[in-house]
C-alpha cells in the first residue's frame, strides 16, 4: 500500500493526497446540502407542503455512510475482494517464510501496476509458483520461464507477463536457500526471523494523523531493501520492502482514530513479545 493505494502495498502514498482532499470536498458538499434541505424543508412546512420527510433523508445519509465507511474505501471503492483484503490480511501479523516470500514477490510483480491488478491474479500466481513453496520455486528453470511467458489470455488466471519479474522469484527463492545454509544456519533464524529482525522483532504502530504523512519507505525498509539486494534478491526496493511490511503486520499503517488503528492497538496491547509506537 506503501508504493499506491489503488497500486497497497498498498496501496497509500500516491492516493492519500487525494483521499484526504476529497474527505474535505465531502465534508463540505454535506455542509451544503444539509443547508440547502434546511431551507427546503422550512419552505415545505410554511406551504403546508410534503417534502419534508424527503429533506430529512438528503440530510443524515451521507453523514451515516461517510462515518460508518472503513478508511481504505476511498481506493477500494467497495470491491467486494479488496475490502476483504484490506479488512482480514493487511497488517495482520505474518512471520512464516512461506508468506513473507510470498507477498515480497506479489509486491514485485505490483511494481509499476495497481495492487487490485495483483490481487485478482493472486490465484494464479500461486499456481504458478507451487504456492510459493520456496524449494519447489527455487529449482524452476528458465524453460518454466519460457512457459509462463507463452501462456495465452489474460485477466485473473494469468500472472503478469514480466520476464524479469517472473525470474525474480525464482532467483529470490534460490537466495533464501542459500541463506538458510550459510547465515541463517549459523544464527538459527528463519528467512521470516531474519526480516522481522529490521523492526526488532516488534511490530511499530504508526499514528499517522493525515495519510498525506505516510511516507512511501522509512529507514528499516531502506535498511531491509539494502540488506536483500546485497544478498542478490532482485525487485526488493525500499517502496516494494515497505508495502510488505505494511501488509504483514512489521507496521501498522491505520491512520490514527480509525476504527481499524483502534482495534490494531488493542490486538498489539495483548500480544506477548510488545510492540513499537511511534
């Protein structure tokens, strides 16, 4: 969401401009359309007219779907799949290996697209790559590539066709192999340990009071984006690093007040190893 709401990972930096400028346009058209219902239904009354009921209603609907709406409609606009998303998975806790290379690949292959594009063929891609199962993708070969490439259609039963993206993953998948034998052998940790390691093992709570505040990468997946490329994972920049942390729980992007950045401070107040606030 970090690299563009509509694109979350995120979806957030590109659009928080526009979410909080059309809040205020809607803030405002409710301020004058409840004026203007104010003026009708008194004329309606001194005329002895019907109109008031009608009134009422232009008057307190809005103010009830804007105030009842989750934060994240703005970009979502109601998909039935993006809301489920927004409401189940993203910055909700995840260490294992299998999810965290999953969704460090799914925000490779959203560079440059909309997220909404990605998670459509979420599916598919995991056809595609053995549900991300990192020793299965780590001996495909550049003949798998070629199948890929080849498959006709399009739409959600299709991945993306980026040569480079696609051999990403498969590269990544045959770095991580190479870490569990070397370094993370040597220090015992999990390919998920190790990049939980960047937010000390402790998910940071954000209290962004405009999204226009939320930045598109920070110091830790600077330092993230840095240590994988070092380690020769391809398509980790601290944008795509960041919109992985947002989605896996490392932080907690819910602008502050929302129902949702309410509920995740309750959730990080009970859990076991604490929590970062900032």
């Amino acid at each position: 969401l970090a690299a563009a709401a509509d694109s979350l990972s995120y979806p957030l930096c590109i659009t928080r401009r526009k979410i909080m400028s059309s809040k205020a346009a809607a803030r405002g058209a409710a301020t004058r359309l409840a004026a203007v219902s104010k003026q009708s239904s008194k004329r309606s009354s001194a005329a002895g007219g019907s109109t008031t009921t009608s009134s009422k209603k232009q008057k307190t609907t809005p103010a009830k779907d804007d105030s009842t709406a989750p934060w994240y409609h703005f970009f979502t606009k109601g998909d039935e799949d993006y809301d489920r998303y927004m409401s189940t998975e993203w910055g909700f806790e995840k260490r294992s290996d299998r999810d965290l290379f999953e969704k460090l690949s799914l925000e490779g292959a959203q560079a440059g697209l909309s997220w909404k594009t990605i998670l459509t063929k979420r599916e598919a891609y995991r056809q595609t790559f053995h549900n991300f199962d990192v020793d299965k993708c780590a001996k495909m070969k550049s003949s798998d590539v070629t199948k890929i490439l080849e498959i006709e259609g399009s739409g959600p039963d299709v991945v993306v066709r980026h040569k480079g993206k696609i051999e990403s993953v498969i590269n990544n998948a045959q770095m991580i192999q190479t870490m569990r034998k070397g370094e993370l052998q040597k220090s015992g940790q999990t390919f998920g340990e190790f990049l939980w390691s960047f937010v000390d093992n402790k998910p940071i709570l954000n209290s962004w009071k405009a999204l226009s505040d939320m930045p598109s990468k920070t110091d830790e997946s600077e330092a993230m984006s840095k240590a994988l490329r070092k380690r020769g994972f391809r398509f980790v920049g601290p944008t795509t690093c960041y919109s992985m942390m947002q989605a896996c729980g490392l932080v907690i992007d819910h602008p502050v007040g929302t129902k949702e950045w309410i509920e995740a401070k309750r959730n990080l107040e009970k859990r076991s190893g604490g929590y970062q606030s900032r």
